[in-house]
C-alpha cells in the first residue's frame, strides 16, 4: 500500500492530529471547520517531504492558512505584538514541522523527513480547483488551517536534515 | 544551571525557553544554537549542564551531534525535543545516549516529566 493510500485511509487520524497540533500551538480549542474556507488574501503556507525508503515515493505534507491567521500564530509563538515577516515564515515552517513530524508517525514504515520551506502567496481570485491527495481543514480562533497530504513528482526547494543547502531533495528514479 | 536550546526555528526555541519557565525552571541561563554544528561547537564554549537539542536541523541532525558528543566523551544530559515522536527514534536516541525525547506539541508538564531529574529550581 502507498503512503497516500495509508493517508486516505486515516483520513480521520489526519484530521484528529490537525486539531490537536492547533490546539496545542495556539493554546486555543480548535475543531472541525464545518463549511469553511481560507479568505481571499495572501496565504501563507509550509512544505515538506516525506520519503518513502521502501518504495523511493515522496509524499509532500503542506500547511495553509490566511496572512491574519500566521500573524496571530507568529505573535503567540514568539510572543511579540508586531511580527517581522521572516518570523511569520519561521512560524508557519515550525507548525508544518510539527504536523509533518505527526503525519509521519502515522506511516508503519521507515520514512524520513525533510526540513520544511514557508512562503507567502495571493490567494486566486478565481474558485480553487479540486486538489490531488487528501485535504483536512480545522478551525481555530474562527480560521481556517488546512493540511494537504499528497503524493509528489518532484520535491525541488526542499532541504534534508543534516545537509546543506546544495544539497537539494531529489528523486532517486 | 546552563541550557543549550539547539533549535533551526527561532519560534520553536522561543516555545522551549517559555516552556520551562512554565515547568517553574525561570532562573536558568539559557544559549542557543541553530543547528547541530554550531551547538556542538558552544558545548566547549558555554560548557551547558543540559542540552535539549531538535532532531532535524541543517548543517548536522540532532543524533549527529549527541553521537558526535558522546564520541568526545562527553556525558552532558541531552534530550530531543523534536516533532516526531515513533518508537523507532526514541529507541535510536535512548540508544545513542540521550535521557529522553519529548515530541512536539508539548506542554509544561511533560518537560517537568521528562527532565524534573536533571533540573531543579
């Protein structure tokens, strides 16, 4: 079995551990977000890999949310009223990295896991199209975080743990 | 009592000193290192009493440098405070020396758990 198909199977467990991990960072309850969806605006988001050393897959674990939602997040994480940009990507990365780290302890098999990119972006203005893998939403603080697990062709920008920086994630096949 | 935070997110590193201010812990001094290489290389400058070092960090992995710090002989409590937390790498990191492993998400009292005997108030 795929580690895309173990995920659509846990479907549930993916959604459990994104209301947990939100619950926890932002120290707020978090829950099902029942219809809704990230705002138009900026959306900031994080990304990281998981590699499969049975079957040389990748599966790519990416966190969304809205620019007024990572604000919020950076200024509980760093304690600061007026986050700097960087440190709204260096929050986003860290909560990518706690839910990469969980979504890869539900896998039954031996995986590693890359070092998490951030980046801010517009939103489309138009409807998003339906999205590949398997896409869980919670809600927190009355706004959405959603965590997209979904298999990858290629895995470029990403970095491995131990590494440098030219040492850039590639498939081996 | 020194503790070196080895952390490649400086939020995460944030997270950790308030959570030990939070376990009652408030008093200590606290160094911080962004990677593996740059905290082993303030072990001999800062000469820490406890390390709590992430696991997955550039430039050299949380095991790299506990493997890299026992090679020197150096027996300085270290425990991970990384985001995966499988059996798998708290056997690995048992096994290379650390005291523990706490997984992300934490809370104050699993540091008080975890590390309530190696640091004292």
């Amino acid at each position: 079995m795929s580690a895309i198909d173990e995920f659509e199977e846990a479907r549930e467990d993916l959604e459990a551990l994104l209301i947990e991990v939100l619950g926890a960072v932002f120290g707020e309850e978090a829950g099902i977000a029942w219809g809704q969806t990230i705002p138009a605006g900026p959306v900031v988001s994080s990304r990281l890999a998981i590699h499969d050393e049975e079957d040389d897959s990748y599966t790519l674990v990416e966190i969304r949310t809205s620019g007024i939602m990572a604000r919020i997040l950076a200024s509980r994480m760093m304690t600061t009223a007026d986050p700097s940009s960087d440190d709204l990507l260096d929050a986003i990365a860290e909560l990518g990295n706690i839910a990469g780290g969980n979504v890869k302890s539900l896998l039954r098999h031996s995986c590693r896991l890359s070092l998490p990119t951030a980046e801010v972006t517009q939103a489309a203005v138009e409807p998003e199209q339906p999205r590949d893998g398997v896409v869980v939403q919670a809600s927190v603080l009355g706004q959405v975080v959603e965590l997209i697990v979904h298999q990858a062709d290629t895995v470029s920008g990403l970095y491995w743990p131990g590494s440098t920086h030219t040492d850039v994630l590639e498939k081996q096949s | 009592m020194k503790i070196l935070v080895a952390d490649d997110s400086k939020a995460m590193r944030m997270i950790v000193v308030r959570t030990l201010r939070q376990a009652g812990w408030a008093g200590h001094d606290i160094v911080e290192a962004e990677n593996g290489r740059e905290a082993l290389t303030m072990v001999g400058t800062e000469s820490p009493d406890l390390i709590l070092s992430d696991w997955n960090m550039p430039e050299m992995t949380g095991i790299e440098f506990l493997k890299a710090l026992r090679g020197q002989g150096s027996s300085i409590p270290f425990c991970f405070v990384t985001s995966e937390g499988s059996e798998e790498m708290r056997s690995l990191a048992s096994q290379a020396g650390a005291l523990g492993l706490i997984a992300k998400p934490f809370t104050a009292e699993l540091f008080m758990e975890t590390l309530g005997s190696v640091v004292s108030a």
